[in-house]
C-alpha cells in the first residue's frame, strides 16, 4: 500500500469526525483501511428494524454486536441507524393478528424498539436517526404515505423523538432524509422539524444524507440547505456521503472503468464539498462516508441493478483516489 502521510480522519480532528458506513463482512475485509482513516461507524443494514427485531420480542444482535466490538478496539465512535423508517421494517409491527395494528399498539410496538435497542447501543454511540425519510418527494404532502403514518397518524414523527429521548436521554436524536438539497424538499423538512420544535419535540439535529453526483445538487444549494438547517439552532451531520459518477437519469451499462474525465471532475467535487463543510464546521458535527471504497458499495445496484458505480474516496483495491487527495490536502 502506498505510505500516506494524512489520513481522513488526522486532517478532520479539527473540524469533524469522519466516519463511514459498514458491514461485518466489509470489516472483515477492509478493516485495515476502515481503523487507519476513520474514527466513526455507521451499520449500512444491520441495525435496521427488521436485522435487530425481526419478530416480535426476539431481539438479535450478533451482526450489529461486531460492529460495536471493532469501533470499542480502535477507538471509534459510532451513530445509529436507523430507529423508525417506512423500509426494512417487519410485517409484524403493523399487523395485529390479521388485522392492522391499533394506534396504541403500533405506539407501543415503537417504544419498546426503542427502550431495547437504545439500550443495548449505548457507548460509543453519540447520535441516533430516530426517524428516517419521512417526508414526501412529490405533492404538497409534508409526509409520504407509510404505514406508520397510517396507523397513528401525523404525530408519529413527534412520538418517536419524544420515545427516543426516554429511551436514552444522552444521546444526540437526529432526522435524516435525502435530496435534502433540493428546495422544494428542503423546505419541506425544515418545516416539519420547525413545526416539531415548536411543539416542543425533543431533537438535536438535521441529518444530510448527501447521496450527491457530479452535477447535482448544486453548491449554492447545498451551502442554502446547510443554512437554512443550521438556523434551526440544531447541529448538522453529513450521514450518508457519496458522490456517483453517472446523474440520476444516466442509464448506460457501457464502462468497466470509470473515465479520466470522471474521476476529476469527481476529485473537484470532494473538493469543494469539504471546503464547504469546513466552512460551516461550527455546525457539522460528523461527515459519513456510505462505503469505505469502490470495492463495494449500493450504488452498483442502484438505481441501475449490477451497474459498477465509482463513487467513493477509495478505489476497488482501497488505494487513494484523486478525490481522496483533494479531500486531506487542503490548504
Ligand atoms: C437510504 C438509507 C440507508 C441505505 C441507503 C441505501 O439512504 O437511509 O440506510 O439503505 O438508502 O444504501
């Protein structure tokens, strides 16, 4: 491996954590290269509902369990994910019998999730994603349709912050959605969160999960969402960070590399995402990673199935990329 002088995570000290999301299995294999430049995990899946409660009352957490183990042996932090979502959560939560769940009981099912799950993650956990994507894409709706919304109504959001806060009174409760760039979902969050505070709902910050590309969002919107989140007076993490190399709408299936062209316009994108983020570090408190490298990460199955996306610091061996670079080298 080539010597590198910096590591992510010594260039961040005084600016944030860097952390980045994980598997057993991706520990297993690029462990090395995860404790060398980061100091804070994330589990991609397995503290989801369904991986740590997938029936009712039987609690499993060997997979998340290694992942907390390896984070107490190198000296990491961690953040949780996730607590309530609309997916990979169990049949079982919202079914009474073969009925639909009641309110009660679907409030009672949340609860307990949470006094059990925020229990057992205590250290090194500094945040918790009490609430995952609940706002709409698409319509004047602030919410989207998901059975949670369904079976309690709206105040489902407030109930699981306010369940959240009983569970674990130490811990930093986050809402974390995506396209949280673009205005029109910005806006829309941000007046969830307002209405929540001013209800008095227990939160403590705005999660940005920073699914990003080479053109989209923009950096004025990026650097408006930033603000206008911050103004909140709430603390911000970067929670799921990648930058594709294809837009969103960019079908092909012809590369088996990525192009020149590619990877430095990808490198000058890191690069002023992180400038960015160290100009507004006051209030970002975390930076996540969604993979350690190209070797693996979701986006090669998405939104295009089997599709080789490159989107992360690292290359399909874990050596630095130009991205990588830029991103420890600043001035
Ligand atoms: C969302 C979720 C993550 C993960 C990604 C895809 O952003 O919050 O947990 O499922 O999608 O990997």
């Amino acid at each position: 491996m080539t010597k590198q002088l910096l590591t992510l995570k010594d260039a961040y000290k005084d600016y944030f954590k860097v952390g980045v999301a994980v598997s057993p299995e991706t520990l297993e294999r690029d462990g090395e290269l995860i404790s060398k430049q980061f100091n804070s995990l994330t589990a991609e899946n397995v503290m989801k509902p369904e991986e740590v409660q997938p029936e009712e009352g039987v609690f499993t957490f060997e997979k998340a369990d290694k992942i907390v183990d390896f984070a107490k042996a190198n000296d990491m932090t961690m953040r949780g994910h996730t607590l309530v979502w609309h997916n990979q959560t169990p049949e079982w939560v919202f079914k009474d019998g073969d009925k639909s769940a009641s309110r009660d009981l679907a409030l009672d099912r949340m609860k307990k999730h949470m006094d059990v799950v925020m229990n057992h993650f205590k250290t090194p956990f500094y945040a918790w994603d009490v609430i995952n994507e609940v706002i709409a894409d698409e319509g004047n709706d602030l919410l989207r349709e998901s059975p949670w919304r369904s079976i309690i109504g709206d105040d489902y959001v407030q109930k699981a912050f306010e369940f959240a806060r009983q569970a674990n009174p130490d811990v930093a409760l986050y809402y974390n959605d995506y396209n949280e760039s673009h205005p029109a979902k910005r806006d829309k969050i941000f007046t969830m969160i307002k209405d929540m505070m001013d209800k008095g709902t227990p939160i403590d910050g705005v999660g940005l999960q920073a699914h990003w590309g080479l053109e989209d969002p923009s950096l004025d919107n990026i650097k408006a969402a930033i603000e206008k989140y911050a103004s909140l007076g709430l603390t911000l993490q970067i929670t799921e960070m990648d930058v594709s190399v294809f837009n969103f709408d960019d079908k092909r299936t012809d590369l088996t590399a990525p192009t020149a062209e590619m990877m430095e316009k990808q490198a000058e994108r890191y690069d002023a995402f992180f400038s960015l983020f160290r100009e507004y570090s006051e209030h970002i408190d975390s930076v996540t990673l969604w993979a350690a490298s190209d070797r693996y990460n979701w986006l090669d199955d998405f939104p295009v199935r089997g599709r080789k996306n490159w989107p992360m610091l690292f290359d399909v061996n874990n050596q630095p990329k130009e991205s990588f670079n830029r991103v420890v080298s600043y001035k």
